[in-house]
C-alpha cells in the first residue's frame, strides 16, 4: 500500500474520532426527550428529583471496525453518542448510560453496562449545578447562623448581603466515607480575587444525600481545630465562652497576595514584550477539521467531555505507531489537619476535567502564532456549551538543536559543520479543575519522537492554618497552610507499532566478567544488555516502589528495520511519581491504576477507560478498576497491547506557589521514542538541514535547501558561520 | 545593604570570574617562557622530549577573598593564572602545576600541589597535536604493511596516497590498564564525512609511551574477531589463509548514511523556514562582560578551558543563591566486544573538552536573536586560540504559561483570567569530544528557578560488527555496531543559600494512621512531612541505587521568609543515571563521584573541581579524587555547602541514532528550585503579566502593563480574550 493511500485512508478515517457536533448534540438530545418512557426534563430544573442528561459525548467505534476503514478505506461505522442519564424521578434513583445511534439522525438506544453488570449508584453521580444551588441555599441558612461569629472572626465578611465582603465556598470530595453516601465538607473562603487560598477557618459537614433537599442535614462543624454537631452547638459555645474565637487580620484590600497584580522589582525590562515566536514563511504542518499532519506525522484528535485530549491513529510517514494516547485520570490526594483537608482526595475526571477547557489566552497560554479550534461540550447543560479557543495547535522552535555536529579537523578548521533546528508541533488544551489548572500536551517531535506533557499551573489547595498543619504542608500566608499532595495523572498509551501484534520486553543492564583477550591475566568487567520478555500481564505490571528497568520497549515480532532488528518503540518516563494510599485502603480502591508506573495489558474494547467520571464520589467501589484489567493475567505475547502510564509528582506547596503553581520543574510526562522501527533518523527528510563545508577558495559553502534568508521579521542577514577558530 | 548597592558589587566582582584575555594569555606564557630554568619550547616543536606549556586558564580567587568584593565592595584580589607545564626535556619527565601573578602583569609563580602532595604521572597527561603527528606517521607505516588486507577489505581504501578513498582512524581511552602506561587501542575509519560510524574492522594497540617515537610499538591487532601479535603476524595469516577475509560491501558514494543530507519524505512542507524566536521590542537582558543580568537574576560566567561552563555569584534581587555552579565533568563509558570497544570509558576533561567550544551555527545551535560571545582557549597551542560565536545568551519563550488561572464562575462567565508567559533566559556553549557534541545550558526562569541541562547530540561512537556485539549493542550499518553506553555529568553546585552557613535535609512523606476525628469508628490514613537532617558528608552523600529522598533541600537556618519557614532551595533531577562499574573497579577510581546521584561536603578552596584533565590518562590512581572529599565525613550542619550533582542516561544506540543522536529525550540535568526562599513567587515582579476581568458592560476588561499591540513581526491585533463559554 502506498503511503499517498495510506494518508487517504487516515485521512478517511479521522472523522470517525472527531468530537460530536452542535448538531449531533442537539440530535441525540431531542432523541432522548422525544422518549416518554424517559420522561427527561431539563438538567436545568431546580429540582433533584428528575430525569435528566448529565453527558453527551462522542461513543468510540470498536477498534477492528475503526480499523477497516483505516487500514483498508472501508466504509466508517455509523457514529454513535455515549449519553449518561441521571434518573431521579423514580423509586431507587439510578444512573444509566446509553449508546445512542446512528448519528447525525438517531432513532435507537441501547444500555451500555460496566463490568459484571455494575450498577451505578446514584450517589457516585457528578455534582450539578442544580445541586450547587441548593448547597448554596442551604448555606445561606447556616451562615445566617454564624453570621456573627463568621463577621467577628473575618473582620467583616458575610455569606450574603455583602456587597464587596463576601463569603464563598469550596466543597472537598469524597463526599463521604462509604459507598452510597453523598456527605461533603464544605469551606469558607473570602469571596476576593484568588478566593482559593483565603479560608476563613470555618468547615461544615452537610449530608446531601436526599433528593430533597429539605431534608439535607448538618452533621458537623468546624471551627478553630474543635469540631461541632452542629451549627448551633457551635455558637452556642462561641458566645459562652467554650470556643476560642479566631480573629483573622483586618482584611486590606491593599495586599495583593492572592492576586496576578505585578509587585517586586527586576533587574531588567518586563514591561516591554518579550521573545515571540513568528512563522516568517507561513505554517507547516496541516489541519483538515481534526486531522493533522505535521513533519511525517499524521493524528486525529479529540477532547472527550468526560476526560480530556486524546489522540488517534498516530503514524509517522503512513505507518502507525498508536491506535490512541489518551488521558484518563488525574487525581491530587492530599493531606492536612483540618476535616476538608484530610478528606480531599480530588480525582478530576469527576469534576468534568474534559468540559474543563477554558478559553487560551494568545501569547500566554499559546504563542500568538497558534491556531486555535473552538470545542463544545454537553455535560450538566440543556444545549451544547462553545468554548470558544479552547484548544490550540501550533508549531514551535525549542531554540536547540534536533541534531548537530561540529566536526573539527583539530588544525584551526573543521571538515564539515551539520546542524538541523529542533522544532515540534504542540497540540494543547488545558482543564481548570477548579482551583487547578493542568495544561495538557502532546509534541511531535521532526524526529518521531513523540512527547506527553502535564504542566500544573493555577492555585494552591489550601486550607485554615493550625500549628499541627505543619506536619502537611506550609504556611503561605498568615492564616493559610498550603497543602501537601500528589498529582498523579494516567495515560492510556494503545501503541501499535507496525500493526497490532506486539510484544513487549524490559531491557536491563548486567556486569559481566571476563578474561582481557587482548591481556590474559587482566579482567574486563563491563556491562551487557539483558532483555526480559513479559509474557503475562502480571509480569507486565510495574508496582511503585519497586526497581523499573531501564528501557521499556514495545516491538513487532515480525517487523525488521533495515538491520534487523525488531521495529521498536520504547516509553521514557518523566515523572516523580509515587503511591499515595496503601494498597486497598479505602478510596485507593478507585485508584488501582496509581499502582502502576506502567502496567501493559491486552485491548479489549470493554476496556475503554482506566477511570470514569463516578469514581469521584464512589472510590471505594468503582465501577470501573483498573486493577480488573489485570486481574486476568493475559498473554501479552504478540498481541495488541495497550500500556498504562502513571506519572505525577509530590507537591509541597512553598511560598513560590503564591499567588500560583509555576509551570517550571512542575511539568511531567513520557516520551515515546522510536527504537530500530526507522532504518535511520526520520527528520533527515527535513529539508531545513544547513551543511557548511570549507570551500576551495577557504571560504565557508553552506549547503541547504531552504531560503537563504529568513526573512524580515528574523533577520535580513543570510546564513553564516565561519568554522575555524585561529590563534590571535 | 540595599539592592542597588548589591547590585554595584555584584558588577564590581563579575571581572574575578572573567576568563583571561588573549593579552593575560600572551602575557602568561611570554613570562614563563622567560624564565631559563623552565627552558620552555614551542608546543608545537615536533619533539616530545620538551618542556612546554599544556594549559593556561584563569586560577579562581580563593571564596572568602572573592567575597569580600562581592559583598562589601572591597577591592578585587590579584588576578591569576593556572599554568600546566609538561616537562618532557629531563630524566625523569613530570607534570607541574603553577600559579601565575599577578595578571596582566605577572612576576611570580609557585607550583600548585595536589592533595597530599599527589604527583602529577606523566603518561596522565592529555595528548597532544604532536603526539598524534607521531601516531599518524606510526600508522602509516602499520598500514604500509597492511595495505593490501586494507585495500581489499575496504575495497579501495588506503591510509596514504589514497585521494577520495581514504582512511582516518579514532584512539581509545584510557591508554592502558593501569598507571603508568600509555598505550592506545587505535580503530581505523573510512575518511568520509561522518567518518566516525565508518570503522573498518581493524584495530590495532600502539605503545607509544616512550618519548622517542622511533621506539613506539605495535603490541596487537585486531581484525574479524582475532587477535594478532603483530601487524606482520596478521599480514602473514591473512596471505596464508590462517585469517578470514573480511569484505566489506563496495564503498558507495550515494550511500548518505552517515552524513546530514536531506532524503526521506514528509507530509508537511520543510523547504521553508518554521518558527522562529523574534525580540520585537528589543532584548530584556543585560549583559556587561561576563556579567548578566536578567528579571531578578544576576550572575558572572566564564568557560574553563579545562572543563567548560560556570557560572558564579548567581543573584536574585541581590540575594545570593549560588556561589558557583560548574560543569565538572562528563564520561561515556561503552560495552563492546572489539578490543577498542570494550576498552572505551571517556573521560571528557581529558579531552579538553572544556575548550571544543566550536562556532554555534545561528538559527540552529542558538536562535537568529541570540548574543553571540566569542571564547579564548590557550590549550596545547602557543597562542591563545579565538573561538568565535561559542557561547550564546538568549531569551526565549517556552510557549507555555509561567503561571495561569482561569476563574469560572461556572455559569457560562468568570471572575478573572490572569496569565504570565513563560520566558527564560539561556546561557549556552557546547563541547564536541570528537565525535559526540553536548549542549550545555544554563536556564534562568522569571520565578527564581535555575535549569541546569545537558543535551547530547553528535555522532555515536561505533565500532566494528561482530555477532556476539549484539549483546552490547545495535546493528546500525551493514557493518557497524552502536556500542551501548553510559553518559554521566557531574556538576558543583555552590549554593551559597541566603549566606554561606547552610544546612541540608531531606524530606520524605510518611503513612499516619488515627481515628478519623468526626467519625471515630473510622480511620484516616493520610501522607505526614518526615524530614530528616543530614548533619555529616558520609550521610548526605546519596549512592545510586539507592531509594533517593522525594525533596533534597539546602536551607539557611538562620534566616526566615515572611512566614517563618527556613529560606532554603531543593534540587529536582530529571536524569536516568545509574552506576557503570562496580564500586572500585579499575577505572571506577577515576570517577568516585559517579558513586552519588548527590553528595553534599562543606566547601574548601582546595576542592575546587571533582575530577582533573589527568583523570583520563590514568583512572585508576587519579590525582583528583572525589572520594577524599568525604572521606573526612566532616559536618555540614550550618557549614558552607557544596552539592555535587551527577545525572545521565543509559544510551543503547538504535537506528535512529543515525547520522546523529537527537537531541529530544537526551536531555538531563536539574532544576535549583526556591522552597519558600522568597515570600512569595518573584516573578510577580514581571510587568508582562495580563489580568482580564468581565467589565460592567459586559466586555472584557484587559489590565496590562505591556503594550497591548506587540508588532509587527507578530501581530498588529491587540490582545483579545472573551472568557465567556455559553450554549449554543
Ligand atoms: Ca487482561
Ligand atoms: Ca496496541
Ligand atoms: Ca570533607
Ligand atoms: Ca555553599
Ligand atoms: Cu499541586
Ligand atoms: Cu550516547
């Protein structure tokens, strides 16, 4: 098959990843609710006690059907919606998930179950707006409760009625200790710019389990590291005397703390702009909807409601390389001394980290230069939401080399200087989970070599300082303790290198110990390659804590580059990860991927997803678990195998996180990087390759078959370099 | 002390770090040269048997004289030089070490010791341009003899007399296995460009440590897996039929194998220029000399001829972070399984890899906008050696926030977008060991963070064939084995935190488990800070293999950020390295250092470097050796610190390591980040920040300290943001 074939047939099959439109959102919806049976309302009625839409997103062709229409031009199955339905309206509540089809004209449903026929407990649902609002109501009523204490301890700040002194609040999950429960700490904040790290040191406990939310409850109060039963009790005993009061400093409306308002001197310049990128001779890489090509690469691409970017059909020069890298969790586990501290076990695909993607700034959180692509999302809505430049694809130098080499003649000149610049094609979105912002990227490297990237950027998670905090975290502010955690994110990494049979091997390093055959009475002690073939997918599971071999490498058995070898690619881990809960304990449950650094198991379609948006509010009996894709134990012998990638890093918060995480050594990923599945280095046929020999006459030839000139926004000066280097 | 005031000292020392003008040089080396008893001769006189000048460089002042200037302002000491002379013309020959001053006027010098007084061995001694003009005479008479098994092997290739169908040849280090002697494993090359990855299969073991190069001899040869007591001895078996012929495939000039020559296919168009960096409103950096300055950043560099980069008094807002941070050395040790091969442990220094600082290539090493700085070397020369273009500063964007959040309101608005883009300024040279070539840079971020980086391109070092070379490499030409290796770099780092008295801990989580406090029927597990205190060398030094603490901070127990938490910086690795000999193994002495990911020894003036250009020519009694520096275990508990920084990668050759290894993924290096040093994040102090807030009516309000139109080179639009995200 030719590679012109091939990119048509990629080009084909893209669409069938692609992210369902306005259109076919606003289809399946009008679908559902033509359904009496369903008896749907909108997700936007205030009651809790409805049936309604929670998601709409894109349902994945299997992947032996994607792939007759990849591999062979075949027609494309039919595109299908995964719609989640929240039925509140009914005797036992419960969620359940359909595959709607044939889209954009769909006239059929059917259940779409989880493992043994799961059910989802209703209360592992996602918070809704709707929900919110009465959690706000309700903490109105409690307020107006403490209002003096709250005024008293904040200097003035109130919950309601407080034009430019407000309260708000951020609620913790797990929203309980079990399964089926649906109880939530809830913290005050100051209502002010940044109101993420102002926590007032006031805590409630509020059971919104019932669907009526009258008969919601307080069960406990925090207050001053004393905890309450109730509301009362509390101020009760603040106005007698058996609580100590807090005051907090008088707030100053001067102190930009939590703010991005400049402060503080430099050395140099900044109110001038800095280093931009420019494309002095117009874009190279192409986009057609949510195909892309770039250097030999192609991909399609998509961002998934519920989780996130994903990548499809990954080749280079027409050969593919993955079926799919996509993200699927992200979690930060943190500890503390406060009730909302220690409960907080954020793991965001709960929180719609997918639909999460705010609009890219240009020139801050993509260069000027970027295209950027509007997204839109249907989750806890009634029409499709836009997020307009929601995501952004751009190349970009990274001011180095890709190769280069000065070879010296070691007499003042040099036979030939070859360099080529290293740039990369960066496809990024970003999730603000809140308080947090995760940007998320894949780099295509000239060289095929592809990079996966989570920087963390946004606020800090922090809580009302105590003394004994100390031992969790770090004070950052006068009142405020900034929160130890972990981040821990997971990839789904469908490698197919050269088709879908692949294996899997670790390769180490031994000494060994020989005779100098050169010396017979020396030894030679050096190292020699040691490769592990895993066989099973327990084999293949590589535990935190443990050694990890030194290359991970995923090959064709049946695939030979030019010299024989065994078309490779291998995983480069760039992660501080680690554990964050012991084996089995409760919520880690639900986070049986975090396990693993790498775990390797067999495709199967019903193994779409490591996480899913429940296992927020139900860790400890997730409906999906990672850890049941292993349990099995398969060959992975020449099989389609898919890896799962964990990495992450421990986050000490320190003053530097005021009034933001700074993206600097707060970045992780993997590369995936070719091994012996190219004959040679494949950005040879980049033609911006610049050769400088010394030519007859002494003076430098520069060989290169781009524009002598970059043109005028670099600079209107040619190429030069020179090569010798003399005495003086 | 004020910052202005700091500032004007800081400048006032920058010149103590300055390397030594071409004048000094000249001035060094005519007063030495003057002095009778030296009987100093040319170092280019083609006799070996002479005494003459190896190396001239700067001697750093002595740090507590230093820091007098730089912190009060007193005068600068003396300026010195350090000089290695090779006393070849007498009995017995010796290597010395003087101490030149003061400079630019010099008139006295004293010999520099080694501790306890260790002598410099003679065979240590780097090779020279003469000594390989006595090596390539002695090859072409081996080759002589071996022309025709040469010639037909190769098919056409000679040594001499050979016009397009030449060869060349690579030595091995270290000359020999143990001290004293000077023997070299020699591979021959076909000389086409990319020579390095063109072995011919014919090695041969030169004794050249005599200094009369007419008493050289050849000890072996190697040629199709055999071993030859002599050239004649191979001849005579290869005529008779006592050797197998090896015949290589008919050389092809087409073949571009090796060389950087575009071929290959890509989707995308690549005869055009892409991204490219543009300053549109001028640079934002500072540079006087040596001295540069940059957001709060201020600090001295210079490039050791000996071992290369460094950079000294690294400042932010005039605060000390750093005394020095230095490149110390960088080793590639190989498996193999020809004699050449398995004999290969490169210890850069000995390469004077501090002065292969080629011309950097604009556009491609350093970005068009970059400052180009050129470099004086005085190394085996008599004259100091003009480096043009070899070091480059440039300020950059990552494409990437440095911070950002965005602030939903989550009802289709928000309350704010604030973003900063990510800049960084970069200090880089390079060093091209004969056929490898590292990229060394220096990264300063806005927010205090310092990137200390590593990256490898250049030609793999490759050797011959063989079957059984398959356990120690990659099959990557008809002929050619890409030997795995080992990279390993050692950096010093002098923090000098807030002061000179620091402390060290490290900083590990630990389970806790109790009674959940508003539930005590159940338990919390959660993660507890568990720092511990490093109070002598012995235990802060952090040996591979070994479970490496989460956070190794130096911290100044004396001094406070405004939350009262010790102002301290950690190290965060990104680095494969591991160790490549057992401990003590032969040449495993020379690189005690390679022992430890991180050592922390309080600082003397005495152990300046950890490794030496000795170390190369003899590993295994080193004169240089780390080890000693902890050996006295000393205490480090508010001492003077200095951590010593190894990281590097296993490198197993692949095919797409051909013509060069790629930069991507072969980066290491560490990050010096601020853990509560500042009060809160310094780049706050950056006026490129951009805050939007939903104004009153209804639009965006954009508050920015930048011009709102960068220019024309980027965009003449203003900068837009919406923030909004509605239903569609
Ligand atoms: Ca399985
Ligand atoms: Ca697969
Ligand atoms: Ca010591
Ligand atoms: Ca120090
Ligand atoms: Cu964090
Ligand atoms: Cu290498």
């Amino acid at each position: 098959c030719t590679v012109s074939r091939k990119r048509e047939w990629a080009l084909h099959g893209a669409p069938m990843f692609a992210d369902l439109t306005v259109h076919e959102l606003k289809a399946v919806r009008a679908y559902l609710h033509g359904i009496p049976e369903m008896a749907l309302t909108d997700a936007k009625n205030k009651t809790l006690k409805k049936n309604s839409i929670l998601l709409i997103e894109l349902n994945l062709p299997r992947k032996h059907e994607a792939l007759r229409a990849l591999d062979r031009g075949q027609a494309k199955p039919p595109r299908q919606a995964r719609v989640i339905i929240q039925f509140g309206n009914q005797n036992k509540p419960n969620i359940t998930e359909y595959i709607v089809s044939p889209l954009p004209f769909p006239n059929s449903h059917v259940v779409k179950t989880f493992k043994e026929d799961r059910p989802v407990l209703f209360e592992s649902r996602p918070i809704t707006t709707v929900e919110y609002y009465h959690i706000n109501n309700m903490l109105e009523k409690i307020t107006t409760k403490a209002h003096k204490l709250l005024f008293e301890t904040t200097g003035g700040f109130s919950f309601t009625n407080c034009s430019n002194r407000c309260l708000t609040f951020s609620d913790i999950a797990p929203r309980g200790l079990g399964p089926g429960e649906r109880r939530t700490w809830i913290m005050l904040q100051k209502f002010v710019e940044g109101y993420f790290i102002h926590p007032v040191g006031f805590e409630v406990l509020i059971n919104h389990q019932d669907l009526d939310p009258g008969k919601w409850t307080v069960e406990k109060v925090w207050y001053n590291t004393m905890y309450f039963d109730s509301v009362e009790e509390l101020v009760e005993k603040y106005e007698s005397g058996g609580v100590e009061k807090v005051k907090l400093p008088a707030h100053d409306d001067k102190d930009l703390f939590s703010t991005y308002i400049p402060r503080g001197q430099s050395n140099s310049p900044t109110n001038i702009h800095g280093p931009k990128l420019v494309q002095p001779q117009g874009p190279r890489f192409n986009t057609h909807d949510n195909f892309v090509e770039y250097a030999g690469w192609s991909f399609a691409y998509r961002v998934r409601s519920s989780a996130g970017l994903q990548v499809f059909d990954l080749r280079f020069n027409g050969e593919r390389i993955a079926y799919e890298i996509s993200l699927q969790e992200a979690i930060a586990f943190y500890s503390g001394d406060t009730p909302a501290a220690m409960q907080t076990k954020y793991i965001d695909a709960g929180w719609a980290m997918g639909s999460s993607t705010y609009e890219l700034a240009p020139g801050i959180d993509c260069p000027e230069i970027a295209s950027f692509v509007d997204l839109h999302h249907f989750f806890d809505t009634d029409k499709p939401v836009k997020h307009k430049n929601a995501l952004c694809i751009f190349e970009m130098t990274t001011a180095m080399p890709l190769r280069r080499h000065f070879n010296s003649d070691f007499e003042g000149g040099y036979n030939f200087y070859g360099g080529l610049e290293n740039t990369v094609l960066v496809l990024r979105t970003t999730s603000t989970v809140y308080n947090y912002d995760y940007i998320w990227d894949f780099l295509f490297y000239q060289n095929g070599v592809v990079e996966v990237k989570v920087s963390a950027t946004g606020y800090i998670h922090a809580t009302f300082f105590t003394p004994n905090g100390l031992h969790y975290g770090t004070k950052v502010y006068n009142y405020v303790l900034g929160n130890l955690h972990t981040h821990l994110i997971h990839y789904k990494v469908d490698l197919d290198i050269a088709g879908r049979e692949n294996s899997f091997e670790s390769i180490d390093l031994k000494f060994v110990n020989f005779t100098n055959p050169w010396s017979p009475k020396n030894f030679i002690v050096q190292s020699r390659l040691s490769r592990t073939e895993h066989k099973t997918e327990r084999s293949a599971a590589f535990r935190f804590g443990k050694k990890f071999p030194r290359y991970v490498h995923f090959y064709n058995r049946n695939e030979e580059n030019k010299w024989g070898h065994k078309k490779g690619y291998r995983i480069q881990f760039n992660s501080h990860a680690h554990s964050v809960l012991p084996r089995g304990w409760r919520e880690e449950n639900g986070i049986s991927w975090s396990r693993y650094s790498l775990a390797v198991t067999r495709h199967k379609d019903s193994e779409a997803t490591s996480s899913s948006i429940y296992t927020q509010n139900d860790p400890w009996e997730p409906v999906v678990s990672f850890e049941d894709y292993i349990r099995n134990n398969e060959d992975i012998v020449n099989q389609d195998l898919v890896a799962w990638v964990t990495v992450g890093f421990l986050h000490v918060p320190h003053s530097e996180d005021i009034p933001n995480t700074a993206t600097p050594g707060n970045a992780v990923g993997f590369f995936l990087r070719p091994f012996n599945f190219f004959d040679e280095d494949p950005s040879l046929a980049s033609k911006s390759t610049v050769i400088v020999r010394p030519g007859q006459d002494g003076n430098p030839e520069i060989q290169r078959w781009t524009p002598e000139v970059v043109g005028h926004c670099v600079t209107e000066e040619p190429f030069f370099y020179n090569g010798t280097y003399a005495g003086v």
